[in-house]
C-alpha cells in the first residue's frame, strides 16, 4: 500500500508540473520572437527614396565607423564636423591641409587657410637660415658631386683599360695554375692508386682506405720513409766532408809546390847577382 501511495504521489505531480512546463516554454518563445522582429525590424523596413543616410547605413556591411568608413577606396569622403570636434587634432591647420590635398574642393577646406602665417614664415626662414644651405651652397655641392663622379669615372675606366693589358699575362698565369691543379690532382690520384696496389699486395686482398689495418701499414710505410730520408741526409753528409778533405789536401801540396818553386827562383837570382 506504502508504494502504491508513492507512486501516486509522483504521478500527481508529474501531472502538475508538465503544463507549468509548457506554459513557461511558449511565453519564452514568443518573448525571443518579439526581440528578434523588433532588432532586424530596422533592417526589413524599406527606407524612402530620399533618405540617403539611411541608405548608406544599409550599405555599411563592415560595420566600421563612419571616419574610419569614409577612407575607404570606393567612398573616399573627408570626416563630418561631429566628428573633428570629438577628436581636436583633425581641427589642426595640418590636418587641413592633407583634407584638402586628398580630397580637394570636395572636403570643404577654405585654401586660403592653408598658406602659413607671418610668425610660421618667420620660423620658417629662420630655421632654414640655420639649418639648411642656402642656393650658392646647394649649386656649389652639385658642382662638387658632378666634379667627383666625373674623376671617379675616368678613374674606374683608366683601372679598366690598365686591367685589360694584363689580361694575356693573367689568362696565361690562370691556365698554369689550372694546370698545377690538374696535374697535382692526377698525381694524387695516382698515389692512392699506387697504395691500393701496396695494400693489396701487403694483405693479398682489396681493403677499405678507412680500415685501421689500412691505416697502421700507412704509419709503417710513413716511419720507414723517414729512416730512408734520415739514412740518405747522413749518406749526403758525410760524400759532402769527404769531398771537403780531398780537396783540402790537394790545396795543401800544391801550397807546398809553389813554396818551392819560389825558393828555388830565389836562389837562382841570388846567384846571378854574385857573379
């Protein structure tokens, strides 16, 4: 009986609250409705033919505000007066001035603001009396630089021509050099041959140049080049010492001979005088 009077009790309200539910979601629906007909109302409405910002306002897809709009290529229109008096600079007598150099006469701008004033003159003058050249000056810097680049031309062109001269010597200097290198490249080539050969005749096989078997024959082969030089300069030294002596002797004895030639010439005068 107990749950039997539960489950009674949940159908009951169940029951109750499914309508409260229903009601709920029909008045929330009609709400959104009607917000959403009263904020694109403004766009279905048709505006009248006459109303040209109304238009424009329909035409403005970017969403960009209207200075910012009116810079755009298509539009190309200078800023409306409400907006230059909520930004001060666009007041400006420069400002002015680019108006009326981007957009002309369509801007609005009154030339005649555009001319500087007499203290703008005077701080003008004076600053290009102070900080820029004056006309002489300029004509006499141009002057200068035509001067200079004439010499530098005639310089460049003089190089040239002395360059060209020796070009026969340096073409015949490049293709001795290029063939140093080529012979040089040959011979190395031929000496890597050469110690394939070695090795393959030292291992009775083919062997791999980075092998360190390769490399430990080559150390062997290095060390006994060196006892061979070593061995030949002491050889060439020593043929050299014994040159030196032999003919030091021989400079010796024919000292010796023509001490006694002169003796002997001597005597014979002495004699010659006595009688």
């Amino acid at each position: 009986m107990a749950d039997k009077a539960v489950l009674c009790r949940v159908f009951l309200r169940k029951c109750m609250i499914s309508p409260l539910i229903r009601a709920s979601y029909r008045s929330a629906r009609c709400s959104t409705s009607h917000v959403y007909t009263s904020q694109y109302a403004q766009y279905s409405s048709v505006p009248e033919e006459g109303d040209t910002d109304e238009i424009d306002r329909l035409r403005n897809v970017s969403r960009l505000p209207d200075y910012l709009r009116r810079r755009m290529a298509h539009i190309q229109e200078p800023a409306r007066p409400s907006v230059e008096q909520r930004f001060p600079h666009l007041l400006s007598p420069n400002h002015d001035r680019w108006t009326y150099g981007k957009y002309g006469r369509k801007s609005g701008v009154n030339p005649s603001k555009m001319w500087p004033s007499k203290e703008e003159l005077q701080e003008i003058m004076g600053d290009e009396a102070e900080f820029e050249m004056t006309l002489q000056e300029m004509w006499a810097k141009i002057e200068a630089d035509k001067t200079e680049q004439t010499k530098m031309r005639q310089d460049k062109e003089e190089r040239v021509v002395k360059q060209m001269k020796k070009m026969p010597v340096l073409l015949e200097e490049l293709q001795g050099k290029l063939k140093k290198a080529e012979e040089a490249e040959k011979a190395q080539e031929e000496k890597r041959r050469s110690m394939m050969n070695e090795a393959r005749d030292y291992f009775g096989f083919d062997i791999d140049p980075r092998d360190p078997r390769f490399i430990h024959m080559q150390e062997l082969k290095a060390e006994e080049e060196k006892l061979a030089k070593r061995k030949r300069k002491k050889e060439d030294k020593q043929s050299r010492l014994m040159a030196m002596l032999s003919g030091s002797g021989k400079d010796s004895k024919a000292g010796k001979a023509k001490n006694k030639a002169g003796e002997s010439a001597a005597e014979t005068t002495e004699t010659d005088s006595k009688k």
